[in-house]
C-alpha cells in the first residue's frame, strides 16, 4: 500500500544529486519498505493518487544509527513500567544497577525487549555493532525481531559522552548527516523519524527526545500520542 509521509519540511541528508537542500512542505512516498519518492507535497500527492497520507508536525528525516546497542542493552536494566514508582523509567546502570542484583534470565529478556522498543522512540532504525553482528543471543534475537538494521562500527566514536548512558543517538555530538544512518534514497528501504522542532538547527539542541514518529522498513512503529 502506497503511503504518504508528509512534513513541514523533509531534510534529505544528501538523498540525491541536487537534493542536499530541505524540502519545504516535503513529502516521502513510501511502497512496501521502499521510498518511490522524495519531494514537494503537491508533487507526492499528483504522482501516488489513492495513497494513504500521514501529516506530520516537525521535520522528517531518514531514520538515526545508534553506536552503543550492547551497551545499552545488556550493560544497562530498562525498567519495566509496572516498576516506574520505585526505579524509574530511564536506564539504570552502574551502581544503580549492580543494586538490583542477579537479574538472571527471567528479568534479562524483558529489560532487552524494552530497550530495543525505546530506542524506537528515538528515531533510531539501525544499530552498530562490530561486524554487523551480535553475538549477544538476547540482542540478536529482540533486534532481529524488531526489524532494525544492523551495521558495522567504521568511524564509531570509542566511548559515550556524558555522564550516563543515553538512548538519544545525537548525544554523540553528530549533526544530522553524522547520525543518520543513510540517505532517503529512492529505491531504499523506507527508515524514515519524524521530529517536532522546527529546522534541523533545533533538533541538534534538543535531540531525538522530540521524536513523534519511527519508521522502519515502510512500517509505523513508533508513534507519539
């Protein structure tokens, strides 16, 4: 089914020749998991007639690459939400998390499960990990069924910034060209996050905490209430 998703303005990140510029009232056409189209609203809407349209407020841009996913994930209890009241809702680490205990192999897997989705929420459709594998058997498993793309670690940086770890991919300083983790190519696999701030300038100062949408191979699975 041909979808449209439409935005204030679509920044392509270096999709195609002569399209490194933002895309007022942009528009990307999706079929399937792939992109047929990257261009004005007007333009998507005359060239797929039927197609579903999603508006979205913000900027749309192709889908963020997050470095640190074995880190995040098995260094790193994500709570449940029925424990929020008493551990919170962001990631525990350190000694934070050396006082949960053994959590063993029945609180692992959920812990796993839930930071994969969590990532989701930040916009991230690929994550790195030397390789392009993980040997980790939960990780290969919850990332494997959550259809994120798993990519190698050339020009990684070597450690987290800041004080904790953090799920947000522009906490690594990056701007946008050096988060995301591919162009919106035509004929590419539609990774795609929406955004609600105003330009990319905004989205660099307030993060991918702002994401109100996540795509990932044409399908919505992440979307803000």
């Amino acid at each position: 089914m041909l979808t449209i998703h439409a935005a204030p303005l679509v920044l392509p990140a270096g999709s195609a020749p002569g399209m490194d510029e933002p895309v007022v009232d942009g528009a990307v056409v999706v079929d399937g998991d792939r992109i047929t189209a990257v261009e004005p609203y007007e333009d998507a809407v005359d060239s797929a007639p039927g197609a579903r349209v999603r508006r979205w407020p913000g900027v749309l841009t192709p889908g963020l690459r997050q470095w640190h996913p074995l880190w995040l994930l098995r260094h790193c209890y994500h709570p449940d939400p029925r424990e929020a009241d008493e551990l919170g809702e962001q990631p525990l680490w350190g000694e934070r998390l050396a006082a949960l205990g053994d959590l063993g192999e029945t609180r692992w897997p959920g812990s796993v499960r839930r930071g994969v989705q969590r990532m989701l929420r930040y916009g991230t459709t690929a994550v790195a990990s030397p390789g392009a594998r993980f040997r980790d058997p939960l990780v290969a498993t919850a990332v494997a069924r959550s259809g994120l793309t798993v990519v190698g670690t050339t020009d990684a940086p070597g450690t987290l910034l800041g004080e904790r770890p953090g799920l947000d991919p522009f906490a690594e300083g990056y701007d946008l060209r050096g988060t995301v983790h591919g162009p919106l190519t035509v004929g590419g696999r539609a990774d795609l996050a929406v955004f609600d701030v105003p330009d990319e300038t905004a989205l660099r100062e307030r993060g991918a905490v702002t994401c109100v949408a996540t795509v990932l191979a044409g399908r919505l699975v992440y979307r803000a209430r």
